[in-house]
C-alpha cells in the first residue's frame, strides 16, 4: 500500500490540476491556466509512478499485490488517458470531467484493504486475469461515462444554440463514436472479469465454495450489470434506434454508476466478497516472504473479529 504522504503528493498535484481547469472558465488567458494545469497533470503523474514502482504493487507473481494498489492503478491510468488527450486535444476540457473519477479512485484506493492477494498457483493466472478485465472494464466504463456526458452536454449546447469560447467540447460525432466503442470494450472485459470470477468461486478452497453467492453483493451486482449491458449491446445491433448515441451515452453513465457502488462494496474486507478470499489465504498456510508484518496482523484480526464460520 502507498504511504499517506505519496498519496498526498501527487493527489495536492492533481487538485492544483483540476483546480487551474475550473479557473479557466473566468479568466481570459487560458492558454497560460492551461500549460500551468498540465504541468502540474505531469508533475502529479510522474510521482504517481514512481510510488507505484517504489512500492512493488507488482509482486508475489500477481499482477495486483492488494486491493488498494488496484485502486491506484486505476487512478494512474486515467491519469495517463488525461495525458494523452492534454497533448493531443489541447483546447477540450476533458479534466473537468476525468479528475473527479481519478479522486474517487484515489479515495477508495485509500481506504481500501491492503491484505495482500493469496499465492495460490492454481488460479494465479486466473486471479490475474480477472483483476486486469476488471480494472480494463472499470477504466473504459470511466471514459464512456465521460464522452458520453460530453456527447449530452454537446447536443443540449447544440439544441439551444449556447456558444462558449472558453469551454469547447468536440464533434457529436465523435463523442458518440468513443461512446459507442467505450461501451462495446467495456462489456468484453467486464464478461471476462466475471466468467473469471466464478471459476474462482467455483474451484478455489472448500471454504470458499461453501459461501453462496448471492451473499456477495460485488458478484451479484457484477453479474447483473453485464447482462443489462451486453443484452443492450445485442438490442443496438439488431434495431437502428433512432437516437442511438444517446441511448449509448445513458447506459455507459449507468455503467459508471453502478461500478463506482460495487468497487465501494469491493474495498472493504468486512464484505463477502473477501471473506473467502482471507479464508483461502490463510487456509493455504501460504504467506510471501516479503510480507510485512503488519499485513499478516491485519489478517489475524480480521479473523478474530469475523470468527463466523468463513
């Protein structure tokens, strides 16, 4: 888990960030409040970074070490999807809209578990793979959610003819376009991250198989919002609906919605969906060498305190 002070860093960088992107709307040279935003966009990414590195999230042959480097690593991938569009989109204010994601990836991240994923060598690729679609469904979703707002905005401006030099949005065409191909990518990776999901309910220790699922909110709210979208997905393809952009932009908002409450429920190890995580961790015996010892007493109390039967 990133120390406190880190955190604080390069989050002090990303609200200076945000904060020069809102001052633009009243000041007229927004061309100097915008290279000073993206100075700090890239101070803030740089120390992000290098937290990551310094902390070794990548470890124990995981691709994520703990829930909360999952969060950071979320938080640091938007970040670096603000990069990209500030270089290449200059005068779009995607941050108005990015920022508040990448604080609330960051918040959780924060106060979410940092008990360190099990190393169990039959579904190491698995967990793997369940929390890289995860985090890919997560992050599309997150962009959809923004074009997708941007795309309403845009169509309300264009509908009452509200014209503004200082805040600039691109084409409804491309807006839906991103939307439409955000949405598309997102429902992969979040069909992957739950077929993934219930191999390892399915096939991790008895413990584990003894919980049933539908006393895991994470699983039951996953499960449900990838066939509401996938089935809506198959709705677009066989009806040419009239307004189908917008109908693109409301669903990959709901999207945005629905997997902010889950992630919620999913940082907490009070809930099911890490009760048989912690109890396969700890009935395996298994615990990396370079664990530290403040992980392995969170574990114990963990367990002192939900003495259940899990």
């Amino acid at each position: 888990m990133l120390r406190g002070v880190e955190v604080i860093c390069f989050f002090t960088c990303y609200s200076g960030a945000f904060l020069l992107e809102l001052l633009r709307f009243r000041f007229k040279r927004s061309s100097v409040l915008r290279a000073s935003s993206f100075v700090f966009l890239c101070l803030g990414a740089v120390i992000h970074g290098v937290s990551l590195c310094r902390n070794n999230l990548l470890q124990n042959d995981h691709f994520f070490s703990n829930a909360s480097g999952w969060f950071y690593v979320l938080a640091f991938g938007l970040i670096l999807v603000q990069v990209y569009l500030s270089v290449f989109y200059s005068k779009i204010q995607f941050g108005l809209f990015l920022f508040p994601l990448t604080f609330t990836a960051l918040i959780l991240g924060l106060n979410a578990t940092n008990i360190v994923f099990p190393e169990n060598a039959t579904c190491r690729w698995i967990r793997t793979i369940h929390a890289g679609a995860l985090l890919m469904a997560t992050l599309v979703s997150f962009l959809g959610a923004v074009t997708g707002t941007m795309f309403l905005l845009q169509r309300y401006r264009l509908k009452h003819k509200i014209f503004s030099a200082r805040f600039t949005l691109p084409t409804l065409e491309w807006l839906g376009c991103g939307t439409r191909h955000a949405t598309n990518v997102a429902v992969l990776f979040l069909g992957i991250g739950v077929i993934c999901g219930f191999y390892l309910q399915i096939f991790v220790s008895e413990n584990v198989r003894q919980t049933a699922v539908w006393e895991d909110p994470v699983i039951v709210g996953a499960t449900v919002l990838f066939f509401i979208a996938f089935f809506s997905r198959i709705r677009r393809l066989l009806r040419k609906e009239q307004d189908a952009n917008a109908n693109d932009a409301t669903l990959s908002f709901i999207c945005c919605v629905a997997l902010i409450i889950l992630l919620f429920f999913a940082a907490f190890t009070n809930q099911g969906h890490w009760r048989g995580l912690t109890s396969s961790r700890l009935e395996t015996g298994i615990v990396p060498p370079n664990e530290s010892r403040l992980n392995r007493e969170n574990i114990n109390v963990f367990l002192r305190e939900n003495d259940d039967g899990y």
